[in-house]
C-alpha cells in the first residue's frame, strides 16, 4: 500500500470514530484551567507556609527558646540569707542581720512529701502529669474546641505550667505569652524532670494565712509536720491551691452553695477536698475503703504556727535592701516577687550591703525622736519627714529614714524612697542652673532681672516668696535667695525646658519626671517652664533621687547611681547579683565648681544659713518650699556626705512650722555626723582667676559705676575661667546715662523720706552741692504695673526729674575775712553792721554772710560811751 492510501486509511480512520460535541471541548479545557489555577493556589499556598514556618523557626530560635529556658541553679530556699556590712575599721565584712520571711515558708524536699499529697495534687490538677512531656497536648486541644464551640473553658494548664507561671513575671494575656509559657514547659519538664517539678510545685503553691508551701500550710492548719498528715488532710490542703480566699480554712468568706445556703470557707475545703478524695479515687490512687475512711474523718484546724516566724523588725536600710535584691533578682532570673521574697528570705543568700552603721545610727537616732519635730496639723496628724544620706567617697546610699518615729512594723511606707513629692525651688540647680552654666550660657556673675516675665492669669508671673522684686540681680544673689523670677528666665529665655528636662532626667537621673501622660482632659508633662523652674512637678520626687542628683556637685560633675548593696552570692559562694558602680559625666568639672561656689552662698548668706555647723566646714544646699506650703526641703551637702530631707504629711497639708523645719532636720543629722571630721573644702579646677565686674551688668566695672546713686558697692568680686571672664566693660553705667544732680534737692517718696535720688543741678546751684551720677541705661518692660526695687535708679525713670528746687537763683556771694582776722583781737573785725552787706532778716545784726564771724557781745562793765568802766 502506498504511502497516500496510508494516510488516507488513518484518516478514515478518524472519520469512522464518534465525533466530540463542541461543548465537551470546552469544558475539558475550562476543567484544566481550573486545576491550573487551583494547582498554583496550592503551590503559592505551599511555598508560602514554608517561608512563614521559616520565619517561624528563626523566631522561636531567636525569640522564645532563649526566653524559654529557666535557670533554678541560683535558687535555694531552704536557707535563712544574711545581711554584712563592712567594717571600715577592720576592713572585713561582718553579719548585719539575718533575714525572715514575710510569709511563713518552710521548704520540704520531695523523699519527705507524703505519697497521697502527690496523688492528691496529680488527681485534681494535672491527672497526666507523669505521661506528658510539660504540656498536656488533649487538654489544650479540647480548651481551643471549647472555646469554638461556646462551651465552658476547662483549665488547660498541666502543674508544669502552673509551676511557671507562679515563679515567673509573664503573667499577661498574650500569644506570645502563651507560646513562651508552652515552650518554657518542654524545656523545664526536659531539664528538670517530674520529681523536681512536684518539689518545687509543692513547696511554692500559696496556701493562704501567709503560709507559701505545704510545709508551712501544714503546720498552720493540722499542727504538726507534713510528713505526719492523714489521706484526709492531705486532700484538704491540696484543696486550698483552687483559690485559698474561699477554700482556706481561716478566710472570712462566705458563700452560698447551690441550694442558697450560706457556707463558711472550713465548708467549702470540706466540699471540695471530698472531690479531691473522689477523683483519687476514679483515679486508682486509693481504695473505696481509704476513700470511706478519708471522708468520715473529721478535718480538725489548729491555729498553729510554722516553724519559723517573723519576728525581726527590720530598719528603714535592710528593709530598702531587701526591695532593692528583690527587684534586681526578678529582673534578672525573671521570677516572681513572692518567689524572689523567698529567696530572700530562706534562700540561703549572702548579701553585702552599702550601709555605714555610723550613719545609719545617726539617722535613727534623730528619727526615732519624735520630739524633733513636734508640730500637728490642723486634722491632728504628726508632721512627718525622711532623708537620704549618700557617701560622697563612694556615691553609695549609706543611711535612711522612711519616717519619723520609731520603728514597730515591717513592710511600712518608705517616705525617702516610696512617695513622690513637689520639689520646690530644689529642684532649680539641677533643672536650671547647672544646665545653664554647662551649656556656657551663664556665670555666677552673669545678670538678669528679678521682675515678672509675663502676664500670667492676669497676673505677673512668677512671683517671689517676698512678693517682691528687686530687679538687676547676679545669678550668684539670685540663687542664694531663690528668685523665681531669675530661674524662671534662665531656663524659658536661655536654656529652654526641652533641654532643662533632658539635665534633670537623663544627667541627674530624677527618674519620675514625666514626659508626656495622657489624662483625662488634657495632656500631663514636666516639659515646662513652671515645673522645671518652680519645682510643681507633675508627680513630684523622693530624697533618694534628689541626694544623688545633688551628689554630682561634691563630686566633680560625675553621676553615680546609688547604690545600697554590692553584691549578692548564693550559698555556694557564686556571685548571682552583682551591683556596680555606675559612673558617668552629668556635668563638666568647671560646672561643679561654679555649682559648689553658689550653693555655697546659699548657706552663707542666703535662705539657708540655718544649715551652718563646725566652723570651717564647707556646706552648700539648696531649700525648697511649695506653693502650697506642703511640702518642705533642704538638700544640702559637705565634702563628706549629700543629705536630701523632706518634711510634709503623708496625707498632703500645709505645713504651719517656723523656718525651715527640713533644713533643721538636716542640720540634726548632719552636724553630729561630721564631729571629729576635718574640715575640707570642694575641689577647684586649675586656671580661676579673680575678676571684678558691676552688679548691674555683669560685665568688667568702670569709674561710671562708682557715680551709681547707690554707691561703690555696685562693683563685685568673683573668680572665674578664662572663658567666662567677660571681655567688654558695663554696658549699664554709661556716659549717655550720667547726669549731674544738686544734693541739696533730694526727691522723697509718698512718706517724705529721702529716696537716694535728687534733681537735676541748676545753674545756681554750688559746686559743692553738685554731684555726678550713673543711672541704668537699661529699658525695662512694664509687666503688669510691677515694680522693682532699682526701678528709681533707671535712666528711664530720672529723665523726667526737674531742676534743682533749693537753688533758684543767684546767691550772693560775702567778702571773705580779712588776712589778719583774729576773733580776739576787735580791731581785725569786720564792721558789725554794713549798709553794703545784706543781713539776715531774722538777725539784721548779724552778717548774712556765715563765713564773717559775728563781733563779741558787749561787756555790761563798760561804758559803750566812754570804752571805760562805769564810775570813772
């Protein structure tokens, strides 16, 4: 056959087959699309799930695993831990006190756990406990169907979980949350295993009346030692765990039961230990006959005690020690505080303290005292105080009082550390000035006006303590004498309050400065010129802030946190906390000096000369008052130590005592404490040089600022560095405003008192009653109508004097004495009476002329006529 009839039978071939309807085609060729699309779906869908399970991995391996992992191995609780100090003398540390628990804990190791308070644990809390791997993968997965579904949520935590969660901080509501809690599980079940997690398990579930563990929760309820509880006691106390405010033994909780009947907390542990009981026994873990036994049995509770009872009173310094380990251990370790108060407690721990017992004792002692302080306020409550001592050597925290009185309690309201009160105007050297001078804006020498700076609810604002003004002032006066209106200026014209807020809390570390609080209605924060200038913080602060922001002065400009221990060991001797000095730069050298020098001036002849004590001794500070007068302070240092006193009431009311009442109790700590020292000065910088400049501007004295109506006193000495010297001459005293003026024309004031200014000199006023004066070539701003105490003494203000209103016209002049004038001898006089001579019109005898002395009085013996005595 040929090639064609080939070709021709193949497509008869085809031609005899069934033809295919155009639709099927179509939908043949739909369907592959589909598959097509659907395939890639899947594909994307594929490849999509792998690039997330990736990103997954990297961050479970990144972000939950390094999370997961918890570490015991510094954990020991069946220790009591100490307390050392050192002593300076020896150079050794020595036991300070041993340390209690706040909760009554005993710690069991699991060989001595009861068999049936395992099970009894197991059985109502965690049946699969041994089986599982940590989580118990059926329990969460019928949580999440219950979930779905609206079915009520069984707990889905197995004891692991639970173990975790009460010995870790991460207690929120979150995925990742849970996720970290899941994988922490696996790793501790792993690392661990069961019998640990049962120990640990036992020994930290909170089992009411301060007891934390079976242990003591033994003891508390049953009276004896947990080895020795019944199959009926122990599934008691395992009932307790569920929530001890209803099952606890001893709560005061009453609630009514199903039938409406009203049950004590001793009914419900009966309730639900009989449930414990059951499913032990569903459970295979006892027998029907243990169960009946078990049951019958009547629970008798004994108010016992544990072993172990605090009974120590702690001073204000151990207790802030005891807070301060606390938190750092649960940062670290990242555990509960109830867990980190236990280690504390009994974990065998060795910590070295920063106290001086010299210091501390010192503190107590005026503390303790309440007679220092003898002053009530108008509801009948005891004025209260607190301070905080700082070692200027070592930048530790070496003394403490957290209210006045003696110490009775454990666990009080720490006032130096634990509440936050409105500065006042201590706030000023470290919101201020020290910004001012270390961003070389200002000297102690540099000049503003103490006068409002603006209208402020239709009122000038700020105002001073005095309610006065006094105008152009040095920085040094306005500081010593807190001028509100001189700080005010520095830091709203000068310094600006973002960077004034940036010194206080990020140099001088006052941490609880607030940035920015949303409120109710507006907008709370501390960026402001009225809380950074006046000290109305929007929460306020506390002495342990303020003595470390002050001791950045004594100590040349360099911050140091504040520390109250050095580290914390375990019992094997491994260092598990350790605190080191932090150091760094809030200030330059040269700003601490000029701090030093002006707050210096505060003590010497400002508002603080109360705080003066020992003679030689260099002391500065800084008072503080509120507003509202309920808050009082005097932060104040020497060479040696930084103290921060704080005098208010707990509950805030005015303060009705004289003085100073921080200060005085400053100055009871302080002068004792410094008995016996030498006395020291602050540190100098190389290169100050002594400089003389005018009061009035700031700038190097010239001979006008001798002609001020006010004196030579205008000129001031100081020392500053080179490139604070100012380099022209006063710019206030000026020949443009120096006028001459007669002395004899004085200008009184609305009581006809002399104000130290007088007219303009005429032309018939003498010389000698002619003087020169320089006025303030300074233009100032009325604000409000205020006045300030210089206000006469301006140029602008004595250009409108008249003329001299003594001399009006030309006096005469008399004709001198004669050369041979001799006032004995009558034939050098001048005549008595001469036509040519005007006389005083109240003595036409005598010569108008004073510098003519008058003749003598004529002799009653002699005979005017004749020049000789009567009778011959």
């Amino acid at each position: 056959m040929s090639e064609q009839s080939n070709l021709y039978s193949a497509n008869h071939e085809y031609e005899d087959m069934e033809p295919r309807h155009p639709r099927t085609k179509k939908r043949r060729s739909r369907g592959k699309k589909v598959w097509k699309v659907l395939g890639t779906i899947l594909l994307i869908m594929l490849c999509t799930t792998a690039i997330l399970a990736c990103f997954a991995a990297v961050y479970v391996k990144t972000v939950i695993l390094p999370q997961a992992h918890l570490d015991l191995s510094a954990v020991n609780v069946n220790e009591n831990s100490v307390m050392y100090y050192l002593d300076k003398e020896t150079g050794t540390y020595k036991e300070l006190v041993t340390m209690l628990s706040s909760e009554d804990s005993i710690w069991v190791d699991y060989k001595d756990i009861p068999k049936n308070l395992i099970n009894a644990a197991i059985a109502i809390e965690d049946k699969r406990f041994y089986s599982h791997p940590g989580i118990d993968w059926r329990r969460i997965g019928r949580a999440a169907i219950d979930m779905f579904t609206g079915n009520s949520i069984s707990g889905g935590s197995t004891i692991t979980q639970q173990l975790i969660k009460n010995i870790t901080q991460r207690d929120e509501v979150t995925v990742k949350r849970k996720v970290i809690e899941i994988f922490k599980a696996l790793e501790f079940d792993k690392t661990y295993g069961k019998d640990t997690t049962m120990e640990w398990y036992l020994n930290y579930i909170y089992l009411g009346s301060r007891c934390r563990g079976v242990g003591s929760a033994s003891y508390k309820y049953f009276g004896k030692p947990v080895q020795e509880l019944t199959l009926a006691e122990c599934a008691s106390l395992i009932s307790i765990t569920n929530n001890p405010s209803i099952y606890g033994p001893y709560s005061d909780v009453k609630i009514k039961n199903a039938d409406g009947e009203l049950w004590t907390a001793k009914q419900w542990n009966k309730y639900r230990q009989e449930n414990v009981l059951y499913q032990m026994l569903k459970q295979d873990m006892i027998s029907q006959a243990e169960y009946d036994e078990a049951v019958a049995q009547e629970l008798v509770f004994v108010q016992g005690e544990a072993e172990q009872n605090s009974t120590t009173i702690y001073s204000w310094y151990e207790e802030q020690v005891r807070k301060d380990v606390m938190a750092d251990l649960m940062d670290k370790y990242n555990i509960t505080s109830a867990l980190a108060a236990q280690m504390l407690s009994t974990g065998g721990l060795r910590i070295y303290t920063c106290v001086d017992p010299t210091v501390q004792n010192q503190v107590e002692k005026v503390y303790n005292n309440e007679k220092n302080l003898d002053y009530h306020s108008s509801k009948g409550k005891h004025l209260q105080s607190a301070i905080t001592v700082i070692d200027n050597a070592t930048g530790d925290l070496v003394g403490l009082a957290g209210s006045l009185g003696q110490k009775t309690g454990n666990l009080w309201l720490n006032m130096a550390t634990e509440i936050k009160r409105q500065p006042g105007s201590s706030i000023k050297p470290i919101a201020v000035y020290a910004p001012a001078v270390d961003m070389g804006l200002i000297s102690p020498v540099s000049v503003l006006d103490d006068y409002p700076h603006e209208i402020l609810g239709g009122k000038p604002w700020p105002v001073n303590v005095d309610h006065k003004y006094r105008g152009l002032v040095t920085v040094r006066e306005a500081l010593a004498n807190s001028y509100n209106t001189v700080s005010v200026r520095v830091l709203a014209d000068l310094v600006t309050p973002a960077k004034g807020f940036d010194y206080a809390k990020n140099k001088f570390h006052l941490e609880t400065l607030v940035e920015s609080r949303q409120g109710r209605d507006r907008v709370y924060t501390d960026i402001a010129v009225s809380p950074l200038a006046t000290g109305g913080l929007t929460d306020g602060t506390n002495t342990r802030d303020m003595a470390a922001a002050f001791a950045v002065f004594p100590n040349n400009g360099i911050y140091r946190t504040p520390r109250t221990y050095t580290r914390v060991e375990n019992s094997s001797g491994e260092i598990i906390l350790e605190k080191e000095s932090h150091q760094e730069v809030a200030v330059k050298d040269t700003t601490a000096y000029y701090m030093n020098s002006m707050l210096r001036s505060v003590v010497t002849s400002g508002g603080g000369t109360a705080a003066n004590f020992n003679g030689g001794m260099s002391i500065a500070g800084k008072t503080g008052t509120t507003d509202s007068k309920h808050d009082r302070w005097f932060v104040g240092y020497t060479p040696y130590y930084t103290a921060a006193c704080w005098v208010g009431y707990e509950q805030p009311e005015r303060v009705k005592a004289p003085g100073n009442p921080a200060l005085n109790m400053w100055k009871l700590v302080m002068a004792d404490l410094h008995k016996g020292l030498a006395n020291r000065q602050f540190t100098k910088p190389a290169g100050l040089q002594a400089v003389t400049v005018c009061k009035d501007s700031g700038m190097l004295a010239t001979e006008f600022c001798k002609q001020d109506p006010r004196g030579s006193d205008r000129f001031v000495s100081d020392y500053l560095f080179p490139e604070d010297i100012p380099s022209g001459y006063c710019n206030v005293h000026t020949q443009e405003s120096t006028i001459t003026v007669c002395t004899d024309s004085p200008v009184l004031n609305a009581d006809q008192a002399p104000t130290g200014i007088f007219n303009l000199a005429g032309p018939h006023c003498p010389e000698t009653s002619q003087r020169v004066m320089s006025f303030l070539n300074y233009n100032r701003e009325s604000i409000g109508g205020a006045q300030a105490a210089d206000s006469p003494y301006l140029f602008q203000s004595v250009q409108s004097l008249g003329p001299c209103t003594v001399h009006t016209e030309e006096t005469p002049v008399e004709p001198p004495l004669p050369p041979d004038y001799d006032p004995n001898d009558p034939n050098t006089w001048p005549p008595s009476v001469d036509p040519s001579v005007p006389t005083d019109p109240d003595t036409p005898d005598q010569p108008a002329n004073p510098d003519v002395a008058p003749p003598p009085p004529p002799d009653p013996n002699i005979n005017p006529a004749t020049g000789l005595p009567y009778g011959l």
